[in-house]
C-alpha cells in the first residue's frame, strides 16, 4: 500500500494551503530550515515555504498565495483610525512580526502587543490558523499600502516532477516561467 504524499510547511503556513492541492496529504509541521533539509533528504515529497527563504537546489515550484502585509495593534493606538496607513508610517513604529521573534507563537506575539503596544506584522485573517488571536476586539487589524506581499511556494525536487503533489500543483497554479 502507497504511503500519503508528506508535504512540508512551518506553524506559520496558512492552513487552507494544505488542502488547496485537493490531495490527501500526512501535514509535516517543521521549522523552515529543517523542512529544506528533510525535502533534500528525501523525508518529504513537498514544502511550502514563504519567500524568504531561498528555493532548495534542484527544486522546481509554483507561487501557490501572496498575502498583502497587514499589521495588528492595540484597539485604542492612533493607527487604529487611519486609513489607509503606508509601510513607511510602520517602519516609523516600534514593530514587530514573526521573523523577529522565530520561537513565538501567535498568541504569544497578541501579548507582547497587547503589553508593550509596538505594531504586529501579520499574514491576513482569512488565511485561518492561530493568527485568529487578532480577532478579539482588543485589536485593530488593517492593510499597509506600499509594503511588500508576502509570497509562498510549493517546492518539490525536480525528478519527482511525476509526483501526485507536482502534478496537483501545476494543474492548480500552473509553471512558473523558466
């Protein structure tokens, strides 16, 4: 009996991403630089990774979401009234997000915010998962105009270009361009 596809993705991939596929996957939770390592190795068939890590060697991939940068404050902070705010109003506040603090978790970042009243750098609230946390009322969430997006990829090595993941991948985002 054939064994799940094992696809790959740390505790901050977006959760739909893993049923996008339509696939029956086994979901390995993993920080990012061990997921490249094991996909190397050959421990999983695919990862999804968010764009600031480099593309494993000899992987292809798709573009499977891009999630414009979103910041989360304390309900009562001056920005919670501004609309639009622009990323250089950001880069002029304490902030932080979860590249800052690697070993926090969603909730844990909600209570440094809640405490110390710095902006939080998040994915948006539709993709699900533990950021949910910013929607208690406590918390204002809103868009940032002229930042960068945050972009994730499905990786896979080359030779398993015949894999069910590759194959459901390409069928649902297409190639990238070579």
């Amino acid at each position: 009996m054939d064994r799940k596809p094992r696809l790959g993705g740390s505790r901050f991939t977006p959760p739909g991403l893993f049923t996008e596929l339509g696939l029956d996957v086994e979901v390995v939770l993993e920080p990012c630089d061990r997921l490249v390592d094991d996909l190397g190795r050959g421990d999983l068939d695919a990862v999804i990774l968010s764009g600031r890590f480099t593309a494993p060697e000899g992987a292809e991939h798709v573009m499977v979401a891009s999630h414009r940068t979103r910041v989360a404050m304390r309900h009562d902070d001056p920005f919670a009234a501004l609309d639009p705010i622009w990323m250089g109003q950001v880069w002029g506040r304490d902030h932080v997000g979860v590249g800052t603090h690697p070993d926090a978790d969603w909730a844990t970042l909600a209570d440094h915010v809640r405490r110390t009243g710095v902006l939080a750098e998040i994915l948006p609230l539709e993709t699900g998962g533990d950021i949910g946390v910013f929607a208690d009322p406590a918390f204002t969430v809103r868009p940032v105009h002229g930042g960068p997006s945050l972009r994730f990829d499905l990786f896979w090595p080359a030779e398993r270009a015949g894999s069910p993941i590759a194959l459901a991948a390409t069928a649902r985002w297409g190639r990238n361009p070579t």
